[in-house]
C-alpha cells in the first residue's frame, strides 16, 4: 500500500488583527487538509480564531475567483467573461501607459490590510506605482488618527509587553472588545483576572469582553477624550501622581496642570452621558492601583476627537508612573518594535520625474470624493487589491458613484468577486495566503512570523508580487528592483543591522515558522523614561503638534455629529450610531461565506428598549437606519447592552449579501478625524423607523 504524501507547512494568519498566529498547515498529496495554530509559537499557544479555524472553507470556497475576466455589463452589474492573463496584463499596460503619458497622477493604487503581510501588502506593488510616478495613497482608514495621537505623546507604536500584563493590578480596557478582535492576548488579561486584577471595560456598549469585566463604564461615542481629561483633573487634584517620574520623564507638566483644572468630572458628566462620582471613582482607582494597565484599541479614535482622545489617554501611565512597572503603562499597538524596512520594500526612490509631477497623495478615506471632484489631474485608473473599498470606505453612496464612472479604467485583484470587484473592468484572480510566500510582523505582540505556500495556486490565481513584476516588464522597466525574488524581499523586510532583529534570520524563520524580536524580558520600554520623542520624555506638551497647527497640550475636540455639538443635527437625528466589527466578520474577509453569514444571519441593529418603544420598534421588526447621506435596512436587536440614545450596528456585510443592497457605510461620514486624516465612522447621528 502507497504511504499517503504528508506535509507540515509553517504559515502565518495574513488578516487585520493583533494576534498574527502561527499556523501550521498540514497538506495531503497537494491538498491542504488541515490548519492549526502552531503550539510552540507562545503568543498563538495551538489555538485559533473560529474564522481561521475553517480557513480551507475560504481557501476551497467554491466563490474563489480563478480565471482573469474583463466587464461585458454595466459597471456594478458583475457582468464578466473569461480572458487570458495575457489580454489581461496587455490591457492594464497599454491603459497605464496610456495615462501616463499625459500624467502618471491620474493613476491610483488603492490597498489596505486585506492581507497584513509586508511581501504580498507592501513590496513590489509599491515599487510599481513609484516607478510609475502614479498618485500616492495615505493609508488611513482604520489607524491613523490614534496613531498620530500616540506617536506625539510617546513617540512611537510602542507599549507595554502583552504578555507581561498577567501581573497588573488594574486593567483599564478602553475602546476595545478583545474577546472578539484581540482572542490571544485575551488570554493574558483573563490571567490576569485570576491573579486578582480588577477589569474595567470603558465601551458605549455592553461588548462581550465588557460582559466578562468587573465593571463597564458606557460613555457616549466621541466622548472618551473628556472622560480622559477628567480623569487627569482628578489624579492632579488630588495629588494621585508620580511626582518622581513626572519630574524626570515627561515635559510640560506644569502646562498640563494649568489645561486640565477646569475639566472637572463634574464638567465631563453631561458630555460622556457619565455621573461625576463615576468618573472621579475610576480616576481614584486608577490613581491609586500599582501596576495599572490601560489596554486600547483603535475603536475610539474613528471620530472627530479620535486622535486627541488617544493622546489624552496616553498621558495618563506617565502621571501616576505606571510605566514603571512591565505590567504596568497603556498598549495601543506595537508595530513600532519592528524594525521593518519600508525603503527597501517598497523602493520610493523609483519615483521618476518629481520635478515634472509633484508627488500627489490621495487619501483613501475620502476615495469617493477623489473619483468625483479630484482635479490636476482627476483620477482616470484605480488599482484595488487587498481591499474592498465600495463596502468599507465611509459615505458609500458617494464611493459607488465614483467607482460607476464609465471613464474610470478599474482594476481589481481579489479572490472573490466583492462589492468593489463589480465594479471593475479587468478582474484577476489572486492567491490566498496558503498559495503564496509572505512574512509578517505584528502590531499586538512581539513575534516575526514567516509564512511558507503550502499549495500550488488554485486555477489561475497569482499573488501580488508576481502580477506586479509582469506589469513592470510589460511597461518596460527595466529596474533590477523588480527582479527580487519573494525569498528576497521576504529576507529584506528587516533591517539587519538593527539589534531588534537579531536572531530573526530567514534560516530560523523557515525552520521554526517564527521568531521574537531581540528585546528583554519582561520588556518595560519606557521605565526610566526613554521615550520615541524628539525629547526623550512623555510630551504632555508637543512641539510636534504645535508645528502642524494643532493644540500642543490635550484638549477637548467634541464629536462632529452629538447632541452637545451639532444639537440641530441631533433633533432630526437624534440617535449616535456606531459600527464595531461583527464577531463572524474581519472587515468583510469572511462576510460572504455562508458558515459565518449564517452564524451573523442578517444585518443587525442593537436599540435600548427605550428608544425602541418611542419609536414602535419590536425586537425582531426590520428597521431603516437613516440620516441625510442615505439609508440601510437590519432586524432590530432591543437589548438593554446599548445605553439609550446609542444604537450599534455590527459591521461590515458586503452591500450585495444585506438584503436591501447597502450596509451601514451608508449613513457613515467622510469627514475626518483631528489629525492623522482618518474616518469618523463611530461620529455618525440616524433616526430609525419601522419598515
């Protein structure tokens, strides 16, 4: 009897979580039968998500795109018929050459995190579009806001260790639902709670990881810069700080002290929907609990305030000298560990004639007004891959009007046939992340994670990079940059000269499938100071934000849409909706199988029983969710785990699959955030009605 062909390959989960687990395939006569998380790989510990647990049902989903096609309907309609990939590339080369010859601007690469990985999200297909001089893109749309907020008070994406935080005392967990988006690093705070930590989850929704804490505290969306800022009154007023810590190791206290001393809870409670004695409680116990722990999440920073509200969060560790302690300090992110090498990846100086055509940025969360009113010169071709712009992209009416245009040369590389991909006038098929080659670093711990193609691509599917180097002979560039390798840009991703990346050597990485970074255990980055800032302190006060003509001190920015900001708005609509992930989706990676469709069912919308009996809502009733941008229809959910005058809708169902052709981006907001140029999907005022 033939022995059956068995083999392991190490791999990497390629989508848009903190986790990043390592994955173990396992492939039978070129088959993959089975996915795993890898047990030794301390972060994943053998587990993984229920999306990715059935990731062979996304990979041999029998909806995968196989074949390139070009458009033979209307666009929108999803009409195609099957070409070669010669055709395909032809086409795209003479359209691109084309364009460019009048100005390379009018062309825009359009990507964001449907694959996380630096070789198939962030390589060759840079080198492309700077070698074409086309249209930069600012990648906006999930992290910026806070990022910038954070970066001008400690300097950098970096934080607490995640897997030190089993010894906090206190765990704030603000703005984040890591039962459902953050499933690993769950576990690290549940040891936590067993070693006797206190957890409090700060959401304007009863979540299921605020189900599962000592207390929720629900303010209202928009609001946590206030709640923050009021918290610091308190810790200043009565004298809850380091006074040590302050005095070596952050700058602008007095400043700070001077800012917040009107912000009183007392002034916070009507803006946060909070009683005063709740927010002077939890400054009190922060103030006072050694080590303490502020865990958040970019939920917070998609509204108006979202980066000053970050930045407000992040001064408080460095007041009562938390980051003293390696369980101690705030975690937003911690992708600034990695020493990546973004020029050497995506290679920006291709760009070829800056004099000739100025670099010109296009930024994503705004796509549907750049394909509408963009001039000098207006966009005349998109190229989206890694991302589904027509679902997720706020205001999506405008979106879809833009991708409608007839004069739009539209290219879309996918691996299934998406909102956006209906759109498209060539449509390729791409790899899933178990038929190409990627390594991956992470922004919710400390692990580089490799990932090797476990099967031969399905039908015709080619991944990023090797579509990109065919475009590039096609158009004739001849640079050598576009000769590496995968294996090559995979070994350039890091740089090797940083002792961060000490250890982390493609030879390690392809035998154990991941590595640690080169830091100490525990990791307490910023105990005695040392701080990513241009003065190496905690910046209560930012030169940094004051050069870009913003409040260098913390602040107060309200809501764009709330009843305290735009009370003629709120009377037409009075109701503040947000749209945190549905727990069976990832964005819209998994919103079209029917394992997770089904478990989802249909579109929701959570309503506190006392805006459901104003309004005659019954739970089950299909309901229309409305504002002056547009409207989506979803059952009603009534449910005491929204406060009254919040209404939750989790997101995001690609508009084809809701029932009524749109989802929540419907009534979603372009307009962007205080700084960083991000989205405020979470600043969004509706009514609701019965159908």
């Amino acid at each position: 009897m033939k022995p059956i062909d068995l083999q392991v390959v190490r791999a990497a989960c390629p989508h848009d979580c903190p986790d990043t687990c390592a994955m173990e395939i396992t492939v039978e006569q070129g088959r993959a039968v089975r996915v795993r998380g890898a047990d030794a790989m301390p972060f994943t510990n053998g587990s993984l998500c229920t999306k990715v647990s059935h990731y062979l049902e996304r990979v041999y989903s029998d909806q995968r795109l196989r074949h390139p096609m070009k458009r033979i309907g209307r666009k929108g309609e999803g009409r195609f018929e099957r070409i070669s990939w010669d055709e395909a590339l032809d086409t795209i080369a003479a359209k691109f050459g084309a364009i460019a010859a009048d100005d390379p601007r009018a062309i825009l690469p359009y990507s964001y995190a449907g694959t996380m990985g630096l070789v198939q999200g962030e390589s060759m297909d840079r080198r492309f579009f700077h070698r074409l001089g086309a249209s930069l893109l600012d990648r906006t749309i999930c992290a910026s806001a806070g990022a910038m907020g954070w970066k001008a008070t400690v300097g950098a994406s970096i934080g607490t260790d995640p897997e030190a935080v089993v010894d906090a005392k206190l765990i704030l967990i603000w703005g984040a639902n890591p039962v459902v988006s953050n499933l690993h690093g769950w576990r690290y705070l549940q040891e936590a709670k067993r070693r006797g930590a206190r957890l409090i989850c700060i959401d304007p929704r009863r979540t299921d990881t605020a189900a599962k804490c000592h207390q929720h505290i629900a303010p209202l969306p928009g609001t946590d810069g206030a709640l923050a800022l009021a918290m610091m009154q308190v810790l200043i007023a009565e004298d809850l700080l380091d006074h040590d810590y302050i005095a070596q190791y952050t700058l602008g206290f007095d400043a700070l002290a001077e800012r917040v001393h009107e912000f009183t809870p007392e002034w916070a409670a009507p803006l946060t929907g909070l009683s005063a004695a709740v927010i002077r409680d939890l400054a009190r116990e922060y103030g006072q609990a050694r080590p303490s722990l502020i865990r958040l999440n970019y939920g917070l920073n998609r509204c108006a305030g979202g980066g000053m509200a970050v930045r407000n969060i992040a001064c408080l560790p460095a007041l009562t000298g938390a980051w003293r302690h390696a369980a101690g300090g705030a975690l937003l992110s911690a992708s600034g560990n990695f020493p990546t090498d973004a020029h050497a990846l995506g290679r920006p100086d291709l760009y070829p004639d800056p004099e000739r055509f100025p670099p010109r940025t296009i930024n994503m969360s705004t796509i549907g007004d750049a394909l509408l009113n963009a001039t000098e010169p207006p966009i005349r071709a998109i190229y989206v891959y890694n991302a589904n712009p027509v679902a997720v992209a706020p205001n999506s009416n405008e979106v879809r009007a833009g991708f409608a245009r007839e004069d739009l040369f539209c290219v879309v590389h996918e691996l299934f046939q998406t909102d956006t991909a209906d759109y498209a006038d060539i449509l390729l098929p791409a790899t899933s992340q178990l038929e190409h080659r990627d390594v991956h670093g992470t922004y919710g711990h400390f692990y580089v994670v490799n990932n090797q193609p476990a099967i031969a691509p399905l039908g015709e599917a080619r991944p990023n990079t090797e579509v990109f180097r065919q475009l590039a002979a096609r158009m004739g560039y001849t640079d050598s940059a576009f000769a590496d390798s995968d294996d090559a840009l995979a070994a350039a991703a890091f740089k090797r000269d940083d002792a961060r990346a000490l250890g982390v050597t493609p030879e390690k990485l392809a035998t154990q499938g991941w590595a640690r970074l080169n830091l100490p255990r525990p990791f307490v980055p910023f105990a005695k100071g040392g701080f990513r800032t241009p003065s190496g302190k905690c910046e209560f006060h930012s030169d940094m934000l004051a050069q870009r003509g913003l409040d260098p001190l913390p602040a107060w920015h309200p809501p764009a849409e709330s009843v305290a900001s735009n009370p003629a708005l709120a009377a037409r609509y009075p109701l503040a909706l947000i749209t945190p992930p549905a727990r069976n989706f990832l964005n819209t990676s998994f919103s079209h199988l029917p394992r997770f469709v089904e478990q989802e069912g249909s579109p929701k919308l959570e309503i506190h029983p006392q805006d459901a009996a104003v309004r005659g809502i019954n739970d089950g009733d299909r309901v229309c969710i409305r504002n002056d941008r547009g409207s989506f229809h979803a059952r009603a959910a009534v449910t005491d785990r929204v406060r009254a005058g919040v209404v939750v809708s989790p997101s995001v169902w690609w508009q084809k699959l809701s029932g009524d052709g749109e989802n929540a981006n419907a009534v979603t907001s372009s307009a962007l955030t205080d700084m960083g140029g991000g989205p405020i999907f979470y600043d969004c005022l509706v009514e609701v009605s019965a159908v």
